[in-house]
C-alpha cells in the first residue's frame, strides 16, 4: 500500500490527510498536540460556525475527523527527516518511511536574540547540520538549543567535527557530555565566525555555530530535503510540490495568507497530488 507522512497536525495537514486517507493511502499524520490554531481564543472567520469556534476545539475536530477514517496520529516530536529510497522520518524515539512527505508544521524558527548572529548566516551560522557539516571536517562547532533537536543536530556534527558544544544560553543543559549553560552575548569574526562571547567575558573559539532552538520547523526540514527555501518559507508549485519530488509543503510555512482558510485549500492541493502520484503504488 502507497503511504504518506504528514508532520503537522493543524489545519494544513489535516486537510491533506482527509484527501490520502480516503484513497486508501496509509496515512500517518505527526503532532504535538496542537499548531498555532489551538492558542486561537475565538475563530469568527471560517466557514461553517455561526457563532465561532476556539481554535483548540477546531484543531481537535480535525484530528477526530481524519482518525475516525483510519488515519494514524501519532503525537511525537520530528527531528530529523532524509531519503533512502523513501521518505524517513526520525522522532525523538523511532524512525518511520513513506512514499510521500507533507510537511505542515508551520513557518516558525527559533532565532535567539544574540548580537551578529543574522550578519554571520552563511558566513559560520547554519540552520542545518545534515546540510553543512561536511564543512566543519575537524574543527570546532557549537549547537544552541537544549532538546530533542539540538541533541540530535549535535549527533550529527559530532561524526565529522573535532568537538561539538551544546550551549543552552541560560537554559536547563540536557543529557550531553559537553554543555555549557552561559548566556551569549555575541558571535564574532572578520569575515567568518571565529568565536562566541558570553555574559562573563569569556570567549569560546568555534568555526560553526548551529541553531537548533526548540523543535525542527517546516524550513529545518525541508533544507535537509534539499528542498528550495526563501528565508523562512519553502517554495512549492501550484499543487504544493517542492522542487523535490513527493515533497510537499503546505500552510504557513510556504506564506501568503496566514489563515485557517488557505491551510485548508494548501492541504487539499497536496492531497490530491499525492494520490494522482501514489496511485500506481
């Protein structure tokens, strides 16, 4: 049987997972029990609720609509994606494959506030460690972030660079061997990153710093896809494909209309290729 991963259980992926399930593709939908929608007080502008809806009790109709028609969800937190022939998908516990993958998990990345760290993206500053640890072979790398996913990011570099640090930048360290918990005041360099300063003055020598704040967002995602992005959203086509094929993205992560009503319709668009895809599987 064809199958599909859809990572984001708001309205976008939902939406998409209605289509696939229903044409008899294996569906299996991750959430983290809620999206955006749920910290929605009151929606009045969606077809269908007279007198409005919470967002949380949307985003809870729509996974009981989509799990009554035999879809799985699954409430996990996505760390890493690549291919090996199919689409793999690691959590913080397993790795699942499928034929095709949505990617629906909103447009958020999680920037820390830290002097000259925009001015060093590309030049030190990575968002991807799959991507760009090939660059780092020996040298020294520093990860901030304190879960699931800088862990995993730190994991990866781990096999290529000299050391890797984990920096929580004031907050809790996680079960890592090298943390260290100061806040940062600033990353510097000349052209490249040559090192991060810290709220006691003390300076720390890396040649790669890599952002893994929080959980991996659509855009971490689909860049270690080799999916096409354009700052923090991913490009796709009219029917919601990427430049990858079987990739798609859908709802706030690809921009425009930052509405319930246009996740819908993007969900829809990438149900309906998918199966037109699938459907010799």
């Amino acid at each position: 049987m064809a199958s599909v991963i859809i990572i984001g259980g708001g309205p976008a992926g939902v939406s998409a997972g209605l289509y696939t399930i229903r044409a008899n593709i294996e569906t299996t939908i991750f959430t983290q029990g809620g999206s955006a929608l749920v910290k929605a007080e009151k929606i009045e502008n969606y077809y269908g609720f007279p007198n409005g809806i919470s967002g949380k009790e949307l985003y809870q109709r729509g996974i009981d609509s989509v799990q009554n028609l035999g879809a799985k969800v699954i409430e996990q937190e996505v760390i890493g994606a690549g291919y090996n022939g199919k689409f793999v998908v690691e959590t913080n516990t397993d790795t699942y494959e499928a034929d095709a993958l949505v990617i629906a998990n909103g447009a958020s990345r999680s920037v820390p506030k830290i002097k000259n760290i925009k001015e060093f993206e590309g030049k030190g500053v990575s968002y991807c460690a799959v991507c760009d640890a090939f660059f780092y072979r020996g040298k020294n790398v520093a990860v901030i972030g304190n879960g699931d996913y800088a862990l995993h990011e730190a994991d990866v570099l781990s096999k290529v660079a000299e050391n890797v640090t984990i920096l929580t930048n004031g907050e809790k360290a996680p079960n890592y061997s090298n943390c260290d918990t100061r806040k940062i005041v600033s990353i510097e360099g000349n052209d490249v990153v040559e090192y991060i300063v810290f709220d006691d003055g003390e300076k720390l020598s890396v040649s790669g710093v890599f952002v893994a704040i929080g959980v991996a967002g659509g855009v971490d995602l689909a860049r270690k896809l080799g999916a096409i992005v354009n700052g923090n959203y991913i490009d796709v086509n009219e029917n919601m494909n990427t430049n990858v094929p079987k990739l798609y993205a859908v709802g706030d992560c690809t921009g425009g209309l930052l509405q319930v009503s246009k996740a819908v319709c993007d969900g829809a668009k990438a149900g309906i290729d998918i199966i037109k895809n699938l459907k010799d599987k």
